[in-house]
C-alpha cells in the first residue's frame, strides 16, 4: 500500500500529512502581503505629481493583478468630460477612447457609481451592448475596473484589460481590490500635496497683485483685496486668475 509520504507529501511527528516545500504557498494571495508591501514603496517612491504617480499605478497594476495585459486610468470630471490620461498599451487607449465616444461603458460606470466592474466574455456582455460589441472587435475579451477615487464632481477609475475570455479569476479581483485600495491612498496624497502647493502660490499671486493695486491707486490692504474680489465677480474668473493678469499686466504708469 502506497504510504502517506509517497502521496505528493510527508508526515510530521504527529503523523499529520504536511505539503512539500515546493508547494506551500504558490498562489498569488499567499504572496499579497510582500506584494502590496512592495507595491506601496513603489507608489510612494513616484509620489511627484498627478500623471506620474497615474502612470505608476497603471504599469504596477498589470504587474501585480493576475490577466492583466493592459491598463489605463479613466478620469471623469463634472459628470462631463472623459479623459484617460495615462494608458498602458494600445488596446487600452482604443477602449477608452470608445467610452469617451459612446458616454458608456465599465470604466465609466466604475468611476460614476463606485463599483467594481467585471466582464467575463466581452462578446456576451449585455450592460453597453455598443461599446461591448466595439471592444470585442478590437479584441478585447475580459475587463475589470475598480473605482480609484471620488472627490466632488470628479472621478477616477482604474481599468484592466485581457486578450483571454474570463482572465480575471477570484484571485485577481481580491488582489486588484486591494491595489486599488493602496493606489487611492497614493494619489490622494499628491492631490492633497498638489492642492496646497496650488493654494500656497495662489496666495502669494495674490498678496503680489494687492500689493501692485495700492501702489497704483493708493488703496489699503482691505480695499485692494474687495477691487480684486469684485473685478473676479464681474468676469467671472477665478480670484487667483484675476491676480495672475494684474502682477502679469505689470505696475502701469
């Protein structure tokens, strides 16, 4: 009779039938730990600006989210405007570009409602019966897409890309909901850098254009400030763009 260490395993002292080194801890969630760890130094080392940190997330995506051939970031701004500006691979571009085209499909769905979109079978996918019949001809057979940011009006979706029919196993979507978690925190954070940044050089365009418009008309700090207020008011133009023009304009005559 064959015994329980010629079964493609040994036993311990207990007697208990343990795995063979070679086969413990093979599958991809066994790795997440390490993986994510690896993932989030790699996001924090390219935390510069929005397109770059965008252009991180994309490429560490189809490196780390198993059937992923291809990605790219879909941004929805003001329930409007669709835009991707970053995309890794040329399938990625022509699916988004549908999107924008079509106003439908997964990735806006994804960015617009906070879901997490999986198609299996391109060619069997009812919910954009437009877009799904377009990408399919492309060559696009399976897609998953996780929500990566929501603020305001504004939206972020992260989007995956197979050539293969149901390549985006339970596996891939539990490591790619985890990813997104990680690359949300990571492009939060340089929006929030890029934001203050904004606002600390908006307050110093404007302290510089306070400064011109009592020189030039002789007004106190408040009075140059309400001139400033209401010339942004009667254009309809961003205060800090008003201050822009009058330091650009120069101190006049």
């Amino acid at each position: 009779m064959q015994s329980l260490a010629d079964m493609n395993g040994e036993t311990n002292d207990t007697g208990i039938l343990s795995q063979p080194a070679s086969a413990k801890d093979t599958s991809p969630i066994a790795a997440l730990p390490a993986q994510m760890a690896d993932v989030a130094r790699r996001l924090r080392s390219e935390s510069k600006d929005t397109e770059t940190i965008l252009r991180a997330i994309s490429a560490s995506a189809v490196e780390s989210i198993p059937g992923a051939e291809y990605a790219s970031i879909t941004l929805v701004t003001g329930k409007a405007a669709v835009e991707s500006p970053v995309l890794i691979g040329d399938l990625a571009r022509e699916s988004d570009r549908l999107q924008a085209e079509l106003r439908e499909g997964p990735c806006i769905r994804s960015a617009l409602h906070s879901d997490t979109v999986w198609i299996r079978d391109m060619t069997d996918e009812p919910r954009w019966p437009a877009f799904s019949a377009a990408a399919a001809e492309l060559g696009i057979r399976s897609m998953l897409c996780f929500t990566l940011y929501v603020e305001g009006d504004n939206f972020g979706a992260l989007n995956l890309h197979s050539t293969r029919v149901d390549a985006f196993d339970d596996d891939s979507r539990s490591i790619g909901a985890l990813f997104a978690a990680h690359a949300a925190i990571a492009f939060s954070s340089v929006r929030e850098k890029e934001q203050i940044r904004a606002a600390l050089t908006n307050r110093d365009i404007i302290g510089q254009a306070k400064g011109m418009l009592m020189e030039r008309y002789t007004l106190n700090s408040d009075e140059a400030f309400r001139l400033l207020a209401r010339l942004s008011q009667d254009s309809n133009t961003k205060l800090a763009d008003v201050a822009l023009q009058v330091v650009d304009a120069g101190p006049g005559e």
